[in-house]
C-alpha cells in the first residue's frame, strides 16, 4: 500500500504525494468525472502547485471510479435556439482547459496519465497532454466532438496527430468512434496497457523511476520535445477557441445537442 505523505481532497478533485510523485485524481465519479466550472478552477490551481513544487518530481493525472473523464459536462438544458455560448466557450477554453494542457506540457517534469475507463473529449485531450499513457484494459478514448457539431479543443487539434499520426487522427476526429484500449496502444496512442486491477501498481513503478531520474536533463528533455513536435500548440489553442465558441452557437451544436438528449440521430444541415 503507497505511504501517502501529503493529502489533500476538495470535493472535485484528490491531491496526494508519496515520496517524489503526486497524484492529482479528477473525483466527480458519479459524473464520470465530467468537467463542471468547479473540477476545471481545481485543476488548473492543482497542475500549477505540482509544477511548482520541487518536491514532486514526477505528476500522475487519474480519475476516481469508472471514468478517466467523460469530457466537458453539457448544461443540456442551457442549450436553446436563443442561448448564445460563445463567450463562455472562449472563456472556459482560454482560462482553464487551455492553462491546464499548457501546463501539462510546460511543466519541466514528467507527468504520467493513468486511464482508469473512458477518456472521452477534452479528458482525452488531457490524457494525450501527458508524457506518458497507462490504462487499464477497460479504458476507451473518444474525440466526441463532432456527435454534438464541434471540432476538437484543448489541443487536441495538435496533440492528436502527434501520438497517431494524421490518418487516424481525422478518423478518431470525423467519425467520434470510440476506439479501445489495445486499439489505442496499436495506434500509440498509449504506451503500456495493463489489467485494469493493476493499473495503480503500474503507474506507481513507472513514476517512482521516473522521479528517481535526473532532474534538469528530464527538463530539458520536455522542452526538445516541445519545440521539435509541438511548436505549433499556442496558435492551435488559438485556433481551435475561435472555431468552438463559433460553433456552440451553431444550429448543427443545437441539433446535436437534442439528438443526444433523446436518444436518436442527429440531422446536421450545417448552419
């Protein structure tokens, strides 16, 4: 059993730290961990302490129950042909999703993702935000997007590509097919897939030898990647809030919306 030394839980998200490693695990888990306003301010706050403290040489991101994440949590009833969600789209994209995948990748440290189940929109943008993937043998990974009329945030435009190559991201991306666990480590996707009762001990293995290795090249390392595979991320961002806050407010994003809601297939015109 892990000797926590530090803990730290609100009601959305789980801080610990064993040794050199900390665990940031996303705890809606009756929500499947869906990001409302509260999980997004608590993880933004919680990948920066970890970025800053010298004492967690390693960042290990999970879910607690089910889910990994179910993605961005859809106030359905919010979705009308009058609302206008544009302005809100653009501010939860550029002060929280987009701060927590930049920090993600900034930070001069490893960060492992453990992937407990589904790891469906923005949670899998954050998934392919880590350096390293482990899940579970029942975890799936969906770029939901376009069932509801959007196109991919939070980096994902970029970081997608940069793990399976442009064939299969379009796919993933214009079909939101869900693939699954030996799929994703096929695709590379994710690195190591692991029975879903060790998934703890694997990652734990990995970050704890991770947090042994040497600091300030694993530093340098992070950022040679950065800048050879990733250069383009900050314009992505860019990218990618004005065509989502543009196409919340879209009657394709309307339709979606209510085919999900009911359970039935959408009909996008595209308007």
């Amino acid at each position: 059993m892990t000797d926590w030394e530090i803990s730290s839980q609100t009601d959305v998200l789980d801080i610990r730290r064993a040794g050199h490693v900390m665990w940031l695990r996303m705890k809606r888990d009756k929500a499947l961990n869906a990001f409302d306003a509260a999980l997004q301010d608590e993880l933004r706050s919680a990948v920066d302490i970890a970025a800053a403290d010298p004492n967690a040489r390693c960042v290990v991101l999970g879910g607690v129950g089910r889910a990994f994440s179910a993605g961005a949590d859809i106030d359905l009833e919010g979705v009308s042909p009058t609302s206008v969600l544009g302005p809100r789209t653009e501010y939860e994209l550029r002060m929280r999703y987009n701060p927590i995948v930049r920090a993600l990748r900034s930070m001069p440290k490893p960060v492992v993702a453990a992937v407990n189940g589904p790891a469906v929109g923005v949670g899998c943008s954050l998934a392919l935000a880590c350096d390293q993937v482990i899940c579970g043998r029942s975890a799936t990974f969906t770029m939901a997007f376009a069932k509801v009329g959007l196109t991919l945030d939070a980096g994902a435009s970029l970081l997608l590509g940069a793990r399976v190559g442009f064939g299969r991201a379009s796919r993933m991306a214009f079909t939101a097919e869900s693939i699954d666990a030996e799929t994703a480590k096929e695709w590379a996707m994710v690195d190591e897939v692991v029975d879903d009762d060790r998934l703890e001990d694997s990652v734990t293995l990995l970050a704890e030898k991770l947090s042994q290795g040497p600091t300030r090249a694993f530093a340098a390392i992070k950022e040679g990647l950065n800048t050879a595979l990733l250069p383009q991320l900050d314009a992505v961002f860019e990218y990618e809030v004005g065509a989502q806050s543009r196409l919340v407010d879209s009657m394709d994003f309307r339709e979606g919306v209510d085919a999900f809601s009911n359970r039935r297939r959408p009909t996008f015109t595209g308007l």
